[in-house]
C-alpha cells in the first residue's frame, strides 16, 4: 500500500508530467513574513499530523478568514524545508496557522474541532503518517490560549472516550515557517488525488458532520 510520501511523490511527478497543478518542491520553505493578523483577527497555531488534512477541515470553519500550512517548533533550524522536515533532520512539526474573528469563533471551538479530527491519543504518529514531524502539538500565543488548551485537555482525559492519555504538546509558539507553495490548500487544489480521499477527506465529512451548525457557506479568502 502506498504510503503518504509515495502518493504525494507520485502527486509531483504526475503534476509536472501533466503541466501541472503541483508545483516541484525547491529550495527552503518560504519566509515569514506577511503572516500578521490583520485587524480584529486572532491566531491560532495547530498541529495534527499531516497540515494536507487540518488545513482542509478549518478552512470550512464558519469565522476562519483563512489557515496557511507550515512548520514549527525548531528554533535552532531557522531556515526548514519539506525534505528536511520528513527526514526529521529538523524538529519542527507540520502545522497550520488559523486567522480567525473571534466574534464569530472562539479558540475553544477551534480547539473542540482539532481534538475530533485527529488522534491525540497516538504519540509522533496520526494513522499512517508516522514521525515526530506528525506530533499533535498546540502552539500557544498568550496565556489565555495556554489556560483553555489545558483545560481542555484535563477535561478530554476525564472523558471515557479517550481511553489512553492525550499527549498533545502545548508549548510557547515560535517562529512559523510557511511551507512550500505546493503544500497551500492542497485539498482544495487536488481533491482526487490517492491520499486526499483515502485520508482528508474523511476528516472534512467528520466535521461536516459532528459540527454542521460551523461549516461555511462561501468560500475562503487567501492571504
């Protein structure tokens, strides 16, 4: 069975060969820069497995305005790339940065949809995808976001369904290296690819389920 690496190596290679709607990974993931909040937006910093997955749940989220993919949580490597991460040459996680109005959505509702659409009772692995790259991690911006991330973790580990301990990383946010264009709404860009059925998009119809009064009508914006 093809693992995520092979089919998203398959995924490039047919992208180039068709013309192409993947671009070839190149060179080092791309700045920060430009990643600010813009006016009444808050942040959010994710990390469930592969951001192919996360990425495509949130940006259906009613109150997101957009969720870029990326890695974090390296500070001594400050320039990753993809091949980098994957070979674990680096400690960075794949992750997501979620820009959203909190006066539509609140951080513990992002938090409610992150804990159901991976498992975070599984350490440095999330179904097939396995690595410290693939961690369940929250990044924290300030101290409210830590206090809620924690207390929703105590309350998970009260819960009869999870019946090991959640091991989900919550840690100060560092810096948040975008990753390679090819990697941005994936799903979006590539809803038929081999991994994008078998993987994302049963996590996009679990949300679409457990939340229906959150899933958006219209379309996402871009930064």
């Amino acid at each position: 069975m093809l693992t995520r690496e092979s089919r998203k190596s398959l995924a490039i290679f047919l992208g180039l060969v068709l013309g192409g709607f993947v671009a070839a990974p190149s060179g080092h993931a791309q700045k920060t820069s430009g990643l600010m909040p813009r006016e009444g937006e808050e942040v959010a910093t994710l990390a469930g497995g592969c951001f192919w997955c996360t990425e495509a749940v949130f940006e259906r989220m009613k109150g997101v305005n957009d969720v870029v993919s990326g890695y974090t949580g390296d500070p001594d490597v400050t320039n990753p790339n993809y091949q980098m991460v994957l070979s674990k040459r680096t400690k960075h996680a794949e992750a997501i940065q979620i820009f959203y109005d909190p006066n539509v959505v609140s951080y513990r509702q992002l938090l409610d949809v992150f804990f159901q659409i991976h498992n975070p009772m599984t350490l440095n692995q999330q179904g097939v995808d396995k690595g410290p790259q693939y961690r369940s991690a929250i990044f924290y911006h300030d101290e409210a976001q830590k206090a809620e991330a924690e207390k929703v973790i105590a309350k998970l580990n009260k819960s009869p369904k999870f019946r090991r301990p959640i091991v989900t990383e919550v840690t100060p946010v560092g810096q948040f290296h975008l990753a390679e264009e090819y990697h941005q709404d994936y799903f979006r860009k590539n809803p038929y690819q081999a991994y994008c059925q078998s993987t994302v998009a049963p996590k996009i119809r679990k949300f679409d389920n457990l939340f229906k009064d959150q899933v958006r009508t219209e379309g996402i914006g871009s930064r």
